[in-house]
C-alpha cells in the first residue's frame, strides 16, 4: 500500500509514497537535457509530417511540402551511373567481338562489370565462379561445351538460351525417350550404359558393353559422335571425358536414357542490352572458360 509522500533523509529527494521491503521508491525527475533532447524530437515530427511524405493511405502517401520522393532520387542516382559507363557500353554494342577482346581498356571494364553482371544473373545457376551446381546446371569455368566455347556460339547460347519457348532460335536437342516411349528394352538400355562408361574405362561388364556397342552406334552415334566424343553442332554431349551433367554413375546413366532430363536456359537477348550479352559473353569466354 502507498504510504505519504515524504522526503528520502538520504538524497532529499521526495519518495513517491510507494515502498517494498522498507525501501521507498524516490520520485526522481527526468534530467533537463534529455527533456529538452525529447521535446525537439517532438517538433521536429510534427516538421516532418509537414515538409514529407509521412502519412499512408490505400492510395499513396501524404506529398509533405517539400515534395521530396526517395525513388526519384534514386532514379537520378542509377541514371547518372548509367551515363558514366555509357561510353563504354557503346562501344562494346558497336564492336564485334574479336575486336572488344582485342581492346585493353574494354576488357578492364568488362572484367569488373561482367562479373557483376555474371553474379545477378547467371550465378543462382552456375554458381558465382562458374562451377556449376548439381541437377543439370553446367559448368563454365571448364573446356567442356555442349554447343561451343568459343566467343561465337558462346554468344550465341548467351543471346537465345536453350529449350525455352520465348525465343524461336533458342537452342533445341531433344533426347529421345528410350525407356519411357518403349524405344528400347531395358537390357538394352544397360547394355548401352555400359557401353558409355567404357569410353572413359568405368564398365563392369565388358560382355554387357559389347552389346551396348552396336545399339549405341544405331541409336546414339548421330548425336554423341562414333566415338562418343559429341558433336557441337547439334548440341550432343562429349560422353567419353567422364564430365557429366546429370550423374556418371551407371543408375544415373540408365535413368537419363529411359527417361532423359531436359535443361531450360532463359534467352538473355531478351532481358538484356546487346552490350549487356556481349560482356556476359567474353568474360565467360575470358576470365571463366579461357577457351
């Protein structure tokens, strides 16, 4: 229960009436510097509901007096970078590629400005260095290209993508399906599978890949080469250097010819500038593959 308002005999200073355990709970004021510090916080609100946008409604904001917006401020900010680097972005749309790669100073600005563009664009696929990631996200800072690693087709990839449906020149190999569409029987397709895995000597049954021979070389030569080493043009991977994109053991073999998965690449030259694709281009070309 409160008891009266007395003063402490200690520092002077009046007790609020409440006390615990005989210690009395001091009525102690509020020190004038932070008094003064909180109503100037106060003033300075009210000023800035004034002057600011402050005040949200379903349809916008309160404008303030200032008509101050952050976002056009920022809009300058990226239109002023923009403008820094326009000289050189011009000249990298206005050059071929060779050219570019033959110009110093260009390469300097695409190796910063590439590997930024690399990281917001290409890394949640082949990871920020290019080593690609697990389930068919290819890597890119080796030799081994499915289409081509040269500034042309890289380019090429870069611009149009693979199996999307956004872009007619996309990139297209299809794999047929030798287990799911009855194709093959499936002694043929382990036939075939150790067959492959001879290329690069991981077969554990050599009367098994002597079968897969003559089924590869009907089913599966047109695309992957005779000697399995793949052909670049139409989009058939190497399988004799044991880099594989969807697993080298012998299931995951099996299970990619019964019933093959199928990589999307998005086409680039529709989200991005011409100068945006050819940087993309040669610092993949440069600074990742050094094809």
């Amino acid at each position: 229960m409160p008891t009266k308002v007395e003063k402490d005999h200690i520092s002077g200073t009046e007790t609020t009436g409440h006390e615990w355990d005989g210690i009395s709970e001091l009525n102690t004021p509020l020190p004038k510097w932070w008094l003064y510090v909180f109503y100037a916080c106060v003033i300075w609100s009210v000023a800035y509901f004034v002057f600011y946008p402050a005040i949200p409604f379903s349809d916008g904001a309160t404008k303030g007096l200032l008509g101050y917006n952050s976002r056009v401020e920022v809009e300058q900010i990226v239109a002023e970078a923009k403008q820094a680097k326009s000289k050189w972005m011009d000249q990298i749309a206005a050059k071929d590629l060779e050219a570019i790669t033959g110009d110093e100073e260009l390469m300097q600005f695409i190796q910063a400005g590439g590997r930024t563009m690399f990281g917001d664009n290409c890394a949640p696929c082949h990871g920020a260095g290019g080593q690609g990631r697990p389930g068919g996200y290819p890597t890119l800072a080796d030799d081994d290209w499915i289409w081509g690693g040269d500034l042309d087709n890289i380019y090429y990839t870069v611009a149009h993508g693979i199996r999307n449906v956004t872009d007619e020149d996309a990139r297209l190999n299809d794999m047929p399906r030798y287990g799911a569409d009855e194709l093959l029987e499936p002694a043929q397709i382990n036939d075939v599978a150790e067959y492959v895995l001879s290329l690069s000597n991981k077969a554990t049954d050599n009367d098994a890949a002597a079968r897969g021979a003559e089924t590869y070389a009907e089913e599966c030569s047109a695309c992957h080469g005779e000697d399995g080493k793949g052909l670049q043009d139409l989009g058939g991977p190497n399988l004799a250097d044991a880099i594989w994109l969807y697993g080298g053991e012998k299931e995951e073999i099996v299970a990619q010819i019964s019933a093959p998965k199928q990589g999307v690449m998005p086409a680039w030259g529709q989200r991005l500038s011409e100068a945006d694709v050819k940087m993309l281009t040669i610092y993949v070309h440069s600074y990742l593959s050094g094809q």
